[in-house]
C-alpha cells in the first residue's frame, strides 16, 4: 500500500445527495409523538418550528438519497472534502499493527463538523422567507456553526448557550458574537421556561434539555422565526452523512476498507455522519463493519439509558422520540466535553443500539485527556474534548489488535479541534481534571417518571 499520509477528494467528487439511512433499516425508528396529542407526528405539526423542507426531512421514510442544494454545495466547496488521514505516528507511538485513519472535520471555518448541518438549515430557512432563527449549543461548535452559517445567509440568529460551558468557553462565546449573533446564558430570565428552572433552583448551570426549551419558547413566540438544532433529529444526522460519503471514496483511494468505524456521542450528529453510509454496506451487502459510538461515563445513555419515549427538551415542548435516556431532567456533570452532555440519544441510533447493529463504549475524562495528549503529541492536531472520546476508543481497539496480533483497519471522526478548549488542557495538566461516574439510582429516579408520558 502507498505510505500516502492524507487523502482529498477533487472538488466534483464532493457528494451532491445526502444518504438517508431508514429506507434501508429492517426495523424502522419508532414514529415521533406530538407533546400534547401522542399521536404520529406529521409535516404540518413541525412547520411551525422548523422549516418546511427540514420538517419533511425529519419524516422521509422513502428517500434513501436527498439531494443537496446547489447554493449549499458550494459554501460546502469552501471547505470539503475534509482530508482522510492515515495516523501513521499515531501508530507508531503505540506499537500496533493496526492502520489508523481519521477524517479531519477541524479544518471547516468553525473548527467542527456542525457546519455540514448549519448551512442548509440556514438555507432553507432563508428560502422560506424566515428572518430570525434560534438554538442552543452545549460546549458552542454548534452555536459558532449556525452563528457563521446564519451570516452566510443573512439570518438574525439568538444561541441559548448551557451557562456552565458560557463561562468555561469564553471564546466559543466570543467567535458567535464575532459572527453577529446573540448569545444568552442558559438558564436565563428571558423566558418562561427558564425563569421556572431558576425559581426552582437557582444555582443550577444549564443542561441541552434547558436552553433547547428556551429556544424553542422563543422561536415560537417571535414573528417569522424558526427553531434549528445541531444534533439528534433525523434531518441533522441526514445533512452530516455528508462525511462517511466522503470517507468512503477516501477509503478506496486509501486501497482499504474499515473494520471499526468510531464517533464520539452526545446527541448523535457526526457517529451518524461517519458511520450511516457505511452501515449501509452492513446492511445491504451484509458488510462486516463494528460501528461504536463512544460517549462520556458522565453521560451514558446509550451504556446505561433506558430506551423510553422522552422529551428532548428539560420542559417539554420538543416532539416525544423514542430514544436511549437518561431522562429528560437529567442534570449532567461540569464536564469539559460539553457538546456530549445531552440526555437522550436520536430515535435512529437508538433504534439501531436495540438492534445490536451498533456498540456504544463510555469513557472517563481523564482517559479522554490522556488519549487526546497522545494525539497531539504524534498527530500535531490538539483536539476537541468531545472528539477526544472517539480518539480514546480507537487507542483502544488499536491496543486490543496488538494483543491479538491482527492488522485491522480503524476510522474515526476527528469532529473538532480543541484549540478553544486550552482550559480545559490546563486543568488536565495541573493534574485538576477528575472522573465522574453516574450513580445508578441517579438514573433510575430520572428515568422512573418516563412511564408516565406514555400511557
């Protein structure tokens, strides 16, 4: 094999149709649920929080291919195809004989994979005639993402921002703000559903479930605006597969194929932009490929959730999902990795975890460090907290080919580099960075008052 190090496809090689994975499922999702009716949501129930296309997106059975938007693609020509990297030194470093690949999102102008969601969220918000658009960011990739993409678009855009990530990344806060956005600790005084969360604890730091329900209340209480979101529902999973497209034909012009495909998980964005167009292999060809989604010991919802129908959001507004939960007032840990810190897991990933069709592995925060210094150290590429976990379980896979003495090819999303998160490096450094495991009866009190939703 060529020891090429980096693979980049020609500009007309970028994929020009999204891949939609349910058509090709044995076992559909279970049907989202309207909040107040339960029963199967329709187009017309989520016009008025989302666009019109993006509401038909989030429901489309039939379509395995959607194609991608002229005007999107080329924003996407901006900066994709993202390289395909072969870790060579990587390898090196842990005496493997396994071939280490990961696929660089860093290199987008924001620095993550959200990107790939936020510019035709934008779009077709804009083709509708939208003005002003709302969200929520955790650890803030997605927030910068939507912050540029609704520039691009001429959008007016407010962030919900978790507030215990508003005052650890200052930065993250600063780069939306450079892009024109507003950007509001989350759980605020702005809006109802965060005046009752600090009225009923008023120290508390935010959570996804929080701001998700802020920005929602506002987007449907403000004149020609929509809600967007960076993770978990099927329309966002769909816009990302844009990277295991991409990482297919690298892997052919790598003259190999994957064994292991890894993504680190919160709500499911890029595990299912990396990993959907190969399972589709799996699932039309019979391909064997493990796919392992790799998400915090603070947060394990796939590991260690319950897979009920919930809210996505801390207050109730959001359509029910069927999903891997924590319950939807779980209050996660002051983890650094706060893109990961979501309660649920998206209706697809969760169906296919219950089909053993995918593994989930969870992590400590002190081996995410670990295995991220490493990186840094033979890659050159400080990388994200969040994108750390999916670095840590190929270290792993790596260390286990070695103990069985086979050549086996791993892949991973490297979603985002770290170079905003030097906070949290800091900590790691001076030794203040410490593990957080979940007790049990904390999920079970969570998850004991889901059977009340559905009756």
């Amino acid at each position: 094999m060529s020891k090429t190090k980096r693979f980049i496809l020609q500009e007309n090689e970028i994929p020009k149709a999204w891949y939609n994975v349910i058509v090709d499922m044995k076992n559909k999702p279970l049907p989202l649920l309207h909040p107040e009716t339960k029963e199967m949501l329709k187009v017309e129930d989520l016009e008025p929080l989302f666009a019109t296309e993006l509401a038909k997106q989030e429901l489309n059975t039939t379509d395995r291919w959607i194609e991608i938007p002229d005007e999107v693609r080329d924003k996407y020509k901006n900066y994709r195809s993202t390289p395909l990297v072969r870790a060579y030194d990587l390898e090196k470093a842990l005496d493997t004989p396994a071939h280490i690949y990961f696929k660089n999102e860093s290199v987008s102008p924001i620095g993550s994979h959200k990107l790939n969601s936020a510019l035709p969220q934008a779009y077709y918000c804009k083709q509708q005639g939208v003005t002003n658009i709302t969200t929520e960011t955790g650890a803030g990739q997605w927030g910068a993402a939507l912050s540029y993409a609704a520039k691009v678009f001429g959008l007016e855009l407010a962030v919900y921002m978790v507030k215990v990530s508003y005052h650890q990344k200052p930065y993250r806060r600063s780069i939306m703000e450079t892009f024109g956005a507003q950007v509001i600790a989350s759980p605020s005084m702005t809006t109802r559903a965060g005046r009752k969360i600090l009225t009923d604890t008023p120290n508390y730091q935010g959570s996804l479930g929080t701001a998700i329900s802020e920005a929602i209340e506002l987007a449907m209480q403000t004149p020609n605006c929509k809600y967007t979101l960076g993770s978990v529902l099927n329309h966002v999973s769909l816009h990302q597969t844009i990277i295991g497209l991409e990482a297919e034909k690298q892997m052919e012009m790598a003259g190999e194929y994957p064994d292991i495909v890894i993504g680190c998980f919160g709500g499911g964005s890029n595990f299912s932009g990396i990993s959907f167009p190969f399972l589709r292999h799996k699932l039309t060809e019979g391909k064997e490929v493990r796919l392992i989604a790799a998400e915090p010991a603070s947060c394990p919802k796939l590991t260690r959730g319950s897979f009920q129908y919930d809210f996505g959001d801390e207050i109730g507004y959001t359509p029910l999902i069927p999903m891997f939960t924590l319950g939807h007032n779980f209050a996660p840990a002051h983890i650094h990795a706060g893109g990961l810190r979501y309660h649920g897991a998206g209706s697809i990933v969760s169906q296919l975890k219950k089909d053993n069709l995918i593994e989930a592995v969870d992590i400590n925060q002190q081996d995410i460090f670990k295995a991220a210094m490493l990186f840094a150290r033979t890659e050159g590429i400080v990388p994200a907290p969040e994108s750390s976990h999916a670095i840590a379980a190929a270290i792993n896979e790596a260390l286990k080919a070695k103990e069985e003495g086979k050549q086996k090819n791993i892949l991973f999303n490297l979603s985002g580099h770290g170079l905003i998160d030097m906070a949290a490096y800091d900590q790691y450094l001076s030794g203040d960075i410490r593990n957080y495991e979940l007790p049990d009866e904390d999920i079970a009190k969570n998850v004991s008052v889901l059977e009340k939703i559905i009756k």
